[in-house]
C-alpha cells in the first residue's frame, strides 16, 4: 500500500510540474513556487512517511529488536540522502564522500571497504589525482540512474588499480571523459552519468593504508553553484526518491533470499551490477536463520583469486557491526585448514577452542549473509549446512 502511495505522489508531482509548465511558467519558476508554497517539502515528508511502509514488507520481522534496526536503517538512509543530494551534489564542484561507512550502510556493504563517491555529470569532464597506498584493492566506478528510478543504479564503466599505469612514487591520475585522452589512464565517463564510486577493499585494514584521493573537474574553478530554488527542490526529491527506492528494492532482495534459507547462492551478476554493484566481483547471497543451539558450518576451498570474504548482514542488508565484533573474515584474517580449504562458523556465542572463523551473530537469529569472490579464476559454490553448536569442535 506505501509503495502504491508513493507512486501515485509522484504522479501527482508530475501531473502539477505539467500543469504549471503548460501555463508557460519556466522549470526555475515552478521550483521558486514549489519552494516558496512549501509543496516541495511537504512532499518530501510524504515520500519519507511512505518509505515507512518498508518495515511492513512481506518477509520483514514483526519483532521489536528488528523494527527498530529498520527505523534506525531509514535515518541512516534519510541522512545520506540529504548529504548526497543537497549538500553535495553540484557536478561543477564535486567532493569524495564517505556516504556509505560505519554507520550509513546498504545492500551488503562490504565491511573490508573504504567507500567513497562524488556526484559527476557526463556534461563534464575530471580527474582523480592522489596516491596509490598500499590497500588491497582500488576499483573506481561511474554508475548512472538512482535507486527509485527506472533503469535502477547501472554500473555504466569501472577499472581497477591494476589495469592503471602508476608513478614509482605511487602517484597517479584518472581522467573521467566521454572521449578517451592519449596516454593517460582513463575511466569512461556515460552521458547520463550521476555518480562515481571508489571502492578500497583491505586485506589487512590494521597494517594498509589507503590511497589517498582528490577529485576536481577539468577547466572548473572548484567553486559550487550558489544555492538556488531549482537546485533545493530537486535535492528534496532525489533524496526522498533514494531513501524509498534503496529501502524497497534491498527490502525485496532481504524476502526473495528467504526462499532458500542457510544456503549460498551465486548472485546473478546483471542484477547486481545494475544495482551499482562491482562487475569483479562474484556475489553469494542467501538467509540464514539459527536458533539458540544452532551453528551454521560453511566449507570451501578458495579458488586462485585476488580477494574472498564472507559478512554477515542484518534483515535489512546492513553488515553487522564490525567495528567492535567478528562478523567477518576475509583471505588475509582467516585461518586455514592443512589442506588450504576455509571453515567459517556462525554462531550466536563462541564455540569454543580448536574451532576458527567463529562469525558472532551480534544478538540476531536471522539476516543476509554475502561471500564474495573478487577477480577468481573460477566461482566455487561454499557449502552450507546447520549443526548443533556442542556439535561443531567434534566435526571433522
């Protein structure tokens, strides 16, 4: 029902935008009147109250505990939207952000990144200039469209670090164009390009450092537009639109993956890249579900491959908190079995010694859970299977 509420505002926003358009008012008038009538924010309290809805989507927990991590997710939402849109978001002068982080989290974010993005325009053109660090891994993307537009968040062009010619002193410079520079390392800019994506990826996040980036645009002053009518209002729109279209498109993801539950699955890639995901990278999603006694058992043997990691998320696909809890293990963190092969335990509390790769549930019984094969040779499928906890030490 919220998402049928949401649709019809924002026919009726658009019906409005014509109607005004048709009386030969100008879109910089139509956003001063939306601006100054106060429709403009009263529309976007609409389309936040609607985004609600999400927390009552099939599949969703009824609980007190995970209704609350759900509102909580929605201002995580709400504040990235206003960062991304409002406060940053003038293609002239663009800005590297930590919008996705610590405490701002979608979509399976990846606990062994550094995110960071800017707000671009195909209009233009840029350049990304820094160090290169010593992190892992080091992909920049250019994604097009939104979460809550049609054609979703598309992964339109990305390289990695490895494909890029470097200095000696680990300095080096990107170039975002329509048109392909000669000899300089260059990242395809799409006419309808919205935003570019860093991602770090460490292996050993204690002892790397990251690299070490600016972003300016070519032939630009550095200086942001002034603040306008036109410029609030559709910030205030985009915004709403990202909070509501990034809640129900993972919300969908979070009941189709109880489908098969305590099971991995390769994700399919097109979807995952159309949602802004990495084209490296080999996505396996599922549910898990444990109950108190219960320890969920995975075993694989990791391919030849850049990097692996497995997380942990919650019902609404934020990773756990990883700051002050193990709710993941990558290639560089995990102990090995004598044969190279990985055993990863999730478990609600610590089974015990002789066991490695304990994953702590953080206090949920139920959630997402994501390993990823990054730049693999092959795609092995990690097998999964529920065994009492007192059980675990004895397995072979």
């Amino acid at each position: 029902m919220k998402a049928f509420l949401m649709k019809l505002l924002a026919t009726y926003r658009n019906f409005a935008l014509l109607m005004l358009k048709l009386r030969g008012k100008t879109p910089d008038d139509v956003a001063s009147e939306r601006i100054v009538s106060g429709k403009a924010w009263d529309e976007f309290c609409d389309s936040l109250k609607a985004a609600g809805g999400v927390l009552l989507f099939p599949g969703a927990p009824r609980d007190a505990f995970n209704q609350a991590e759900g509102y909580r997710y929605l201002t995580r939402l709400v504040r990235a939207g206003l960062e991304a849109f409002i406060e940053s978001a003038d293609p002239r002068a663009p800005v590297l952000l930590r919008l996705c982080n610590e405490t701002v989290k979608l979509g399976s974010d990846n606990p062994d990144n550094y995110y960071q993005n800017a707000t671009v325009s195909g209009e233009y053109e840029y350049r990304i200039h820094g160090t290169r660090g010593t992190v892992h891994y080091l992909g920049f993307g250019v994604q097009k469209g939104q979460y809550g537009q049609a054609g979703g968040m598309q992964t339109a062009a990305y390289v990695d670090a490895s494909t890029l010619h470097i200095e000696p002193d680990g300095t080096f410079e990107l170039i975002l164009s329509r048109t392909q520079p000669a000899g300089k390392n260059w990242l395809p800019l799409d006419p309808e390009a919205s935003l570019v994506i860093v991602r770090q990826t460490f292996g050993d996040r204690e002892n790397e450092r990251i690299a070490e980036l600016k972003i300016e645009r070519i032939g630009g002053d550095g200086l942001p537009s002034p603040v306008t009518a036109a410029a609030i209002e559709k910030g205030l729109n985009t915004a709403s639109t990202f909070v509501a279209g990034a809640s129900f498109l993972f919300a969908k993801w979070g009941r189709d993956f109880q489908k098969e539950e305590n099971i991995l699955t390769l994700f399919d890639p097109a979807v995952a890249t159309a949602a802004g995901g990495d084209p490296n990278i080999r996505y396996y999603h599922n549910y898990w579900r444990l109950a108190p006694d219960e320890a969920l058992v995975i075993d694989v043997m990791p391919p030849e491959c850049d990097a692996w990691n497995f997380q942990l998320d919650n019902h609404w696909l934020e990773s756990l908190d990883y700051r002050y809890y193990r709710i993941h293990v990558n290639q560089h963190t995990a102990k090995y079995r004598a044969d190279g092969a990985i055993r990863v335990v999730v478990a609600h509390r610590d089974p015990g010694p002789g066991v490695d790769n304990w994953i702590n549930t953080v206090g949920h019984d139920c959630g997402v859970m994501t390993w990823r094969w990054i730049r693999a040779q092959s795609h092995p499928t990690p097998q999964v299977r529920i065994v009492k906890l007192a059980e675990v030490a004895r397995l072979p």
